[in-house]
C-alpha cells in the first residue's frame, strides 16, 4: 500500500471522533463536572432529541441492544412455549433472547435480494402458537413492513422491530406515508454499539414504541421492575444507558442524516465499480425502504471466498462475513423442524456474502484501491 494511504478499517472511529472531538470532549466533560454518570439530564435529553428524530412518543433508553430486545419480549407477556417468527439469516442476537425467555424461535427464509425477511415465508410459519414477529432491517434498509403488519394485523400478532443495523433508514407505505424504521410495529429495538451508525463509546441501546402502557411497562421493566423505588410489581432486569454515552450520543444524533448520506456516496461508488460484473452482486435497494449502509455486502458467484478475503488482508484491505452460518446450523438452535431445502437463500448467502468497509471517513483514494484489488483476483478467478 502507498505511504500516503491511510490504514483502510472496516469502520473509521477515530476519525470520525476527529470530526467532532471538541463537541464530544465537551460533552463528557459536562457529565463528569455534574456526577450525574446515571439517569442524569444527558440522558433524558437524548431520550426527547431521538424522540423527535424518529417522530415516535416514546424512546425508553437501556443498556444495549440485546436487552432492548429481551425487555420487549417481557413487556409482552409473551408465555413458556410461544413462538416468535425471525429470520434465519441475522445475527445470533435477535433469536438469542426468544431462547433465552423460553420462548420457541421459528427461523424463516429471508429475500435474495434485499437480506431481509421473506413475508411469504412468515405466513407460511404461522401456527396457533405464534404470538410475535421480529423482522431484521438488515444491513441498513428496512423489511417489507407494510406486508407484515397486514400479516400481523391479520393473526393479531406483535411486531418487534430490530432495527439495530438501520437506524435513521425511511420506510415509505403504499399511500406516500413516510416514517421511520422501528417506529411501525408494536415495538422498535435498536443497539448502539460503537460501530453501528449510531454508535456511542461504550455499549447502549433504546426501545421506541408510540404505545403509551407498553412504554410505561417497558420502562418498569428495564428499571429492576419498579416504578417507585423500592416497589416491585414486575420481575425486571437492571438496564440502563449512563449518561456518558447519552452524551456521545447527543452530539452523533446531529450528524446521522450527514452519516447516512456519507455512506451513501461510498455505496455509490462501489455500486459503480462493480456494475455490470457476473461475479458480482452489489446490494439492492429495497423499493419502500431508504439504505443507510450499515454495511456493504457484496454477493459473489463463483468466487472463493475465502482466498478473496486472504487476497485483500494481503493488501491491508479488510473484509468481513455477515454471517458465516444460518441460525438453523448453530448448535445452540438446531432443531429437526428446520430443513436446509427450507433456507437455500440463506444458506447461499451465508456461502457467499462478504462485506467491504463501509464508514463515514472514507475517501476516492481509498475506495479506488479497495475496488481494484477486488476486482483485480474476482477478475482472475
């Protein structure tokens, strides 16, 4: 690699940190000046600013985006034994809590194109047990929400959103409606985890629902089951976001749009270089949903994959799988019920997804070199 290039991440934290250093020093400095480090004023104005962002009544802040997840469950008095449908190509997080509540997860097919849950395949799932759907807005664009919520509508079920990796992502109904993903269902849960893009410097999350008992209970639950100190009507769990990383998060909230739009560019800019190329799947744009490019996955044809992610670590170039294997092929949530001729798009992405760097701080420079020693072995291969 030329001297003159920066190393190449994944994701750019410390320069994007750069860019708004003194805003951030400020901020956590003001916490720290006040002692205030839990439920303090920070946290509270982060809660109105997202709030308003997101155009929902209610932001209920926690500890991270798998509790966020967790809560929800709880808050719905979802029962031992009932099942909750999610994707089968997702992080083990989002099937993780249905487990661990003693719920069942039904694992489905996800679309070729846009990653995101198959609606057909939902409605195909749906037993007398099913209580909850949990669509994935993967990678950074939202599922086809306005089919599911007829599907939800339809069997009265509860629509959990995880919008972890599409935060900021526009989802627009048939009738010109424009809203924000994680804000149609029953409940919206997100992460911000340092690399998400809204991420804080630490680990922190939030639920967002416009529901008034269910943000009430929501926050019950997330505060050790109490609404007055010392008073416990529900079973809780101890979940909160310190007001440091409220703070961080203040100052990120400002830039989002400006993030989305960064990424955007890069996306572009791949989407380019790699037009046209038949051993090259660039993502797709989902019709109703805006990308914010969590990441940027390329699905490749006849490319090994393996020697391609050799290849670029060979020349400072990072790469990553999202996600190497289905949740159905994980130990933890095999199950005899789950048949790989049911998966085959998952298990074709999960053989042959890889993603590029994709972050807000990246330049042409970059982005040039990246395409080309891509492009340079798929070419060859």
């Amino acid at each position: 690699m030329e001297t003159t290039m920066k190393k190449i991440q994944m994701v750019d934290l410390k320069t994007q940190y750069e860019h708004i250093k003194t805003e951030v020093d400020a901020a956590i400095q003001n916490v720290i000046n006040n002692t205030t480090f839990i439920n303090g004023p920070e946290v509270k104005s982060f809660q109105a600013e997202l709030e308003k962002y997101l155009g929902v009544k209610h932001v209920i802040p926690c500890a991270n985006g798998t509790d966020a997840l967790q809560i929800a469950m709880m808050a719905l008095n979802l029962q031992l034994g009932d099942e909750v449908i999610t994707a089968n190509f997702t992080y083990v997080a989002t099937a993780e809590v249905i487990a661990l509540l003693k719920l069942t997860p039904v694992l489905v097919e996800v679309n070729p194109d846009t990653f995101t849950i198959d609606p057909a395949a939902i409605e195909k799932a749906i037993t007398p047990k099913t209580k909850a759907i949990v669509p994935v807005h993967l990678y950074g664009q939202c599922a086809d929400m306005e089919t599911i919520m007829k599907i939800a509508r339809k069997h009265n079920l509860f629509v959990i959103e995880d919008v972890a990796q599409a935060i900021g992502a526009d989802y627009t109904f048939a009738d010109g409606k424009k809203v924000k993903g994680g804000t149609i269902g029953t409940v919206g849960c997100t992460s911000f985890f340092p690399s998400k893009n809204l991420g804080c410097y630490g680990d922190g999350g939030a639920m967002y629902t416009n529901d008034d008992k269910l943000a009430a209970r929501l926050r019950i639950i997330a505060n050790h089951g109490q609404s007055v100190q010392y008073i416990h009507d529900d079973i809780g769990v101890n979940s909160r976001l310190d007001s440091i990383q409220a703070a961080v998060l203040r100052v990120k909230l400002k830039h989002l749009d400006e993030y989305a739009a960064a990424r955007n560019k890069v996306a572009d800019y791949y989407d380019k270089a790699f037009a046209n190329n038949p051993k090259i799947k660039t993502p797709a744009r989902a019709k109703n949903s805006t990308h914010v490019f969590h990441q940027y996955t390329l699905v490749l044809n006849g490319v090994d994959r393996t020697q391609l992610k050799e290849f670029l670590a060979s020349k400072d170039i990072p790469a990553m799988i999202y996600y190497p294997k289905p949740l159905h092929h994980q130990k933890a949530y095999a199950n005899s019920a789950f048949k790989d001729s049911d998966f085959q798009t998952t298990i074709h992405l999960c053989k042959n997804v890889i993603s590029l760097p994709m972050h807000t701080e990246m330049d042409n420079e970059t982005l040039s070199y990246i395409t080309e020693n891509v492009l340079k072995f798929v070419n060859k291969s």
